[in-house]
C-alpha cells in the first residue's frame, strides 16, 4: 500500500535493525584545516610532522574555526525518537522525509534485546535479567495494532497529516544531513559519551569511522586529547 | 502511575486538547529595537510617529538585527509531531521535559475533528465527509492501547528510554523556548502561512497575540509589509 | 620588510584595485538541492523541466533548508572596512589573516575616484564634482604616513598587535570563507543592494558570477522571482 | 565639527583610555537555569544546595542548553581592532554604529604603555625596555595625521564611507551586544585567557564581573570546574 521503501543505498553502513549512515559527500579534509589555519600565519603547509601537530596544538586551544572548512553530508536512517535527539544539534542542515506528504512505510525499530531501567542513573539503562522472549512479542504487537490504526485511518480518507498521530516514536524516518567537521565533533563527543542513549550511540560509532577515514589526523589528535 | 502532571500554569492560553502557551519572561520592546538602530545613527528617541516609522523602515528594507535584542520566553505544552516541526528553528533555544528521565504522562492529542486528505496539495488537509465519530473511536483505541503497552514494558522493568519506542507522536511533551524577535517573526510568518499544519498554526496564533501585545508598533509594521 | 606577499592565486577574479574572489572548492548543486527536497518527498529526479520547476518552488515558498546542502569555499582579498560588513554574516565560517602574528603588508585599497556624500540617502555615496586627482594624492600621503608609523613602531620593537592601532581600515585582509548556498543567496541579496557600499557590492558581483557558474538553475530561479 | 559624543551612559564601566561597558538589561538568572534543567525532570527547585550542586553537573557534563534562557543584552564602547575579535562570536546579536551614516568622532585608543613583541609566543607581546614617552608621541602623532586627513576628505565633500578609509583600526566604536549565559562563558573563556590581547582581556574582566553578579552560583560553579 505504501509507496516504494527507500533501500538501504549502495555503501551505506547498517545501524540498528533497519537503519543507516551514508557519505553522500565531503569537502575538505585534514590539510584544509592545516592551510585555513596557516592563512592566518600567512604560509602554507610545512610537512606532515609540522601539520599534524598544529592540528593537534589548535584543537587544544580551541582554534576551532579551521575545521568548520571541512564538511559532511550524510544520508540517514534512524528512529523517530533518535532523529529527535539529533535535531537538537543546531549548527547543520538537515532536510526530512514529510509524514504529511508521503505515506509512511511499516518500518520501525524493534530492539534485539531490552535493557533494563538503570535506577542509579535515571536517565540511564541497564542490562537486567528481562524476559526478552515475552517483551519482545509485546512491543511488536503494540507497533503493529499502532500501523494497522494508521492504515485504516488512511483507508477512511483521514489526511496522512493527522493519520499519523497514531504512529509510534520507534518508527524510521530519513534525513540529509550537512555539517562542518567542527560540529560533527561536538556531536560525536556528546554522542559516543556512554550517557548518551545505546541507539544513537550506534549512529555516533558508523560516522565517526567515516570521519576517521577523511580526516585521519584530525581524528587522531582528537582522541588523543580526550582520552588525556 | 505516572509522576504529577504539570498543570497548565497560570496565565498560560490554551491550545488544542491539552496543550498551552505561556509568556515566561520578555526582554525588550518596541523602543529597544529603535534605540538598538538608533546606536547605528548616533541619535535617539524621536517622538512615536517618527519611531514607528523607522522600525517599519527597518523591517521593509531587511534590516532586521536591531529586533534582535529583544527576547521572548515561552514556556510550551504540545504533541511531539508539533514539536518535531518546532525544533527545525534553529536560532532559538530549547529545553524539553526527557522521556528518558521521567515516566510520561497518559496525555495524547485527540482532535476534535478529522480532516481528509487533500488530493489538490498533496501535503495538506480540507475538510471533508468523515465519520468522525466512528475515527475518533478508533485512533483514541490505538492510542490507549499504545499506552497500555508502554505501562506494561515499565512494569516488567524495561529502560523508559526502550519502553517509550511504543509511543505515539500525538504524545504531549513540553519544552522551554527562548527566541529573539526577528527569528519569532520569521517563525510566525512560516507558521501562520495556510500551508502550516492545522495544529502549529494554533499554536502560533497563541503565540502571535502574545507578540502583538509585547511589540505592538512592529507587529503592525510587519503586519502591513506583508499584505502588501 | 614584511613577509612575502601572498599574491591572487591562479583563477581569482580581481576585484577593487589590489583584492580578489577566488573558489578554493565546491560540493553540491543545483541537482543536489533538488534530491535533497524529493527525500522529503521520497522521489528522485523527474527530468530538468520538473526539477527546475521544483528549485523555483522551494525558493517561492521559503523552503530554503535543500539549498544548505550546498556549500561553497571562498578565499577572500579585501580592504578591512568591506571585511567588517563582511563578517556581520554569522551563518557562515571564516578564517582571517592575523595582524598579531604576521606583520602586516603595504598593501591598502586607493579608490579609482572618490564619490560625494549622499544628502538624501545619509547613507549613500554619489558621483559629485570633485577635485579627484588633489583628494587621491592626499588619501594615498595619508595612508603612506600610517604606514612609515606602523613600521616605525615595529621597529622600536613594539609588540605587532599595538603597532597596528596605527593602521587604516582601508588596509587589506585575507580570509577563507565557507558558506552555504541558502546563507549566500542571502549575502548576495543584501550586498548587491544598490544601498549596499560599492565596494563591498563589487565582491558581491564576482560571488554572484560564481553562483551563477554553480548552480545556475538556482540562481535563474532566484533572480525571476526577486524580479517579479 | 563632528556630532554630539556619546558620553558613557551612567552605571558603564570604563574600559582602557575611553572605551566602557554597561549592562543595558538581563533576563534569567541562576534559578532560571535551575528550573529549565528541571523542566527535563518534570520537577522544580530543591533547595540552594542542591540546585547549586545541579548546575555544576549541568556545567560538568555539557548540558549548556538550560543557560540559554539567561541574556545579557550590553552597550560596548572599544577600538575597531578589539571590536573585530569581538564580531568573531557569532552565536549573539550586534547593532553597530555606522561610520557610513555618521561622522566618526575624534576618539582613538592610545595605550597607556607600549608592550614589546613577544619573541617566544610570536601572537603575543610581553614587557619591554621601550621608550614610552617617545612611541607614544608618535603613535598619537599618527593618529591625529589621520584624523586631520579624514576631516579634510569630508570637508572637500567626499562621502563619509569612503573618507573613513584613512581612519585607524584604533578608533572607537560602539554598539549593542545581546548574547545568552552559554555563548557568553564561552567568550569569556576566550577571551579572558592569556593569550588574548590585552585589550579584549580588558574588556572580558568588565564583563566577567557582570555574570558574577547576575549569575553568581553558575559563575562560581564554572570557575570551579575550569580551575581544576
């Protein structure tokens, strides 16, 4: 009934059940940093020793600039409720598939294991002896009453708009996703830190090896900073 | 079971089904953004007719940063596909009640009417001969059995932040909004316009009144630029 | 005695007497933006006469989010008064050449001739009678002057960051420069303003030209509706 | 010859030879941060001890959004070269005087002692065996060159944005700053760090005792944490 489903495009790496992180394009890269720093000293690259190292002394003293010359766009695949902490990262560009234009495909996340609530950290999870068997038929069939509601509502004439007000947070949605080596940064800080919810932290892990792969140096002397 | 529901605080206005707008803190005013362009002639208050004259000024020839010292602070009750639509506003800033932190509360937007589909704009809605009764019956179905569902994954000890992939974008959830004036001109213009989805329109137009009373000469002025 | 001159790179366009505009890179397009709005949709190409119909579109109806995902890399020369309007652009990232670390060149912005003061517009500048070749001659004595004082400082030893307080803002600067092509469309439009300083508007022509290489579906489609 | 100076407005605090900074208005404060974490919690205040110890954990683990709901909205008075380090914070909002509406007045930063160029850090300037009296004659000797070439351009009838080429980067400017309690320890942090320019420096130590005061538990707290 729905539309063609969007497949998972040619290189994309598979987060989650059912989602992705995709390279559309790059621009930049560790020397763009290097000759956007050294325009402000006024000369030009100096040998990989000398340039590695100023990347690692301007990530220190927070330069930051440099690296917002270098640019990512990315082709995702995520749940609703992961997209919505996404979406607060406000220094990127984003352009979302509309529920209210398309109707949207019988695509949600269904957990391989269910952790349990952390009481330490509230805001936390936990692994805890669950019956996952039980949990798991439960929470697919709460998904799958929520679709049927939406598609009859569809049938009924209701707008796609308001049809799907019935659908859950677990559902997939995609987004292009344009962003400076600077602010993906500050994302994958706050996103691969172990406070950050294990689902998104699995979107975190597949782009930061695409950043690992088109800035090396960069990458290298971030982790080495942090891990300081 | 859940924890207290926050009210809607005093002096907030209603919109849709559950949800409210409410004025926090203002900063600012009609005569901040004549001062703040006046800093650029070197010159000061000139009586109102001359006044209001420069802030439309101003607004019909895009000169729009001395609306930007002054700041509107909201505090905001919506369905989480309305706040979906919200945070694509980037220069603004937000802090949302976490549904990873706290239990949430049985509050779902239920619509007093559906509309149907429109086949003219294929991302709108009109008015159309729907059996309301009967719809409403089954999405208030859906949603009760979606929440249901929710209850029982806490009850077996599922994390909060796993349990709620089972809930629905029609769940109310709240936020404070900060935002300066020029950015919440152009968020109304974008929310008000017919192409906005019903439901953030409303809470626009809550949001509009409460523009008009605080910066009354610029809301006129912008008023009558755009229907030119 | 100043450091080598960084001379106009291969392929920068001149602008004003000693400045340039130059395309360091490049990523996207005018079929970018278009796929980039279809994954709202979820579709793809539908032939150049749809596509371009689309672009016209999103820039009517103020869907400008598909255009940030191209993004274009600019080195700039230019006199420091142009890079202060410059720089009042914030959606945008900027690395400058720096007066504390390198010692600045001689090198600053002569007019070809001087325009009157505007009465009307006490803003603006118009061609006026004028003594062009007594008024050049005492502008450049006057900025040689700065200049001898500027390395008279230097060489009693005075620190670079003090010595240049003697410097005029007609003193050139360089900057790389990247942005993308929703926030460049907006920079063009201010600053090939008529009410836009001349200079500044000089650079805005040779971006412009640069856009229009681009991405000229885009900038067609921008022009006719800023026309109408 | 030259308007009306602008005399600093009562309450300013006087920075360097003639420059000031003066609160202009604030909204928020420290319980404002408080009870915008906490609306994430869905509770309220819980005493000072442990709403105190709540913004240290916010501060400590880079929860800066509850601080952008407190603004301070300043009228600074600096030389052009400060003003252009200032204009580099982009997440804040900027009205200037234009040196294109209005005749500049005859007030230029003259430093009470000259630093010598620091040989080691080749971005800083350190003390030195300098001879005061004789670099600052002339460097003020300059300055009034300069201006006495600018009033003889306006005299002759050029326009005053292009007579104010031959004005020095020393020269004062003004204008509004408005900025939210994140973006504003982010810019003290900066700016109050060794390594920036003495004169910033200045400016920041005015401004740091106004968060002090405002804000004093999110100051200390933040203090705290960076001392560590």
């Amino acid at each position: 009934m729905a539309g063609t489903k969007i497949q998972a495009p040619e290189g994309a790496a598979a987060v989650l059940d059912k989602g992705f992180v995709k390279l559309v394009d790059f621009m930049g890269g560790d020397m763009r940093a290097v000759e956007s720093a050294r325009v402000s000293f006024g000369s030009v690259s100096k040998g990989e020793d000398r340039d590695r190292k100023l990347l690692e002394y301007l990530l220190e003293h927070g330069h930051f600039s440099p690296f917002e010359h270098s640019v990512f766009q990315l082709h995702i695949k995520c749940p609703i409720f992961v997209a919505r902490q996404w979406f607060r990262h406000r220094i990127a560009s984003y352009s979302e598939i509309s529920a209210r234009y398309t109707e949207v495909h019988d695509e949600f996340y269904i957990p391989e294991a269910f952790r349990a609530q952390d009481t330490v950290n509230r805001q936390g999870s936990v692994e805890g002896k669950l019956d996952q068997k039980k949990l798991s038929a439960e929470y697919a069939a709460a998904i799958e009453a929520s679709y049927a509601a939406y598609s009859a509502l569809l049938k009924a004439g209701v707008a796609r708009e308001m049809a799907r007000g019935v659908l859950p947070v677990s559902q997939y949605t995609q987004f292009y996703w344009t962003i400076n080596a600077r602010a993906l940064l500050n994302f994958l800080d706050l996103r691969l830190d172990k406070h950050a919810q294990l689902e998104i932290r699995r979107y975190a892990e597949a782009i930061a090896e695409i950043f690992r792969e088109k800035m090396p140096w960069t990458w290298a002397a971030h982790r080495r900073l942090n891990d300081k």
